[in-house]
C-alpha cells in the first residue's frame, strides 16, 4: 500500500489533499495544528492524524508510518 503524510492537514489544503489521496487508495497520515475527533479527520480520509509541530523529530516518528 502506498502511503501519503500531508503536512498542514487540518487546513483547507490539506483536507482536500488527504481525501483525494485517501480516495486513490493510499493509507494518508496527517500531522499539524488542531485538535479534532477522530470521525472528523476520518471524513477526510485521514488513516492517521498527529496533532503536533511539523519538525523533523516528529515527521521521522514511527507513529506517523505504521
């Protein structure tokens, strides 16, 4: 399975990004500011979202490619 992490994914963007990705069949983590349930980022088509800073520390983290 290919997989996509969208950076800013809570933004208008980054939805968008997530649900076209997610509609192709890709396995989408998000990562960004914002807190939402995890039905909403589901509707995006998100498999995975990490509310925190977009660093390095944080976009190497095995909790983002599982």
């Amino acid at each position: 399975m290919k997989k996509a992490l969208i950076t800013g994914a809570y933004g208008f963007i980054g939805r968008h990004t997530a649900k076209y990705f997610s509609g192709q069949g890709w396995f989408v983590s998000g990562i960004g500011h914002g807190a939402w349930g995890q039905e909403d980022w589901k509707k995006w088509g998100l498999s995975d979202w990490c509310a925190a800073d977009v660093n390095l520390k944080n976009l190497i983290s095995d909790r983002l490619w599982r």
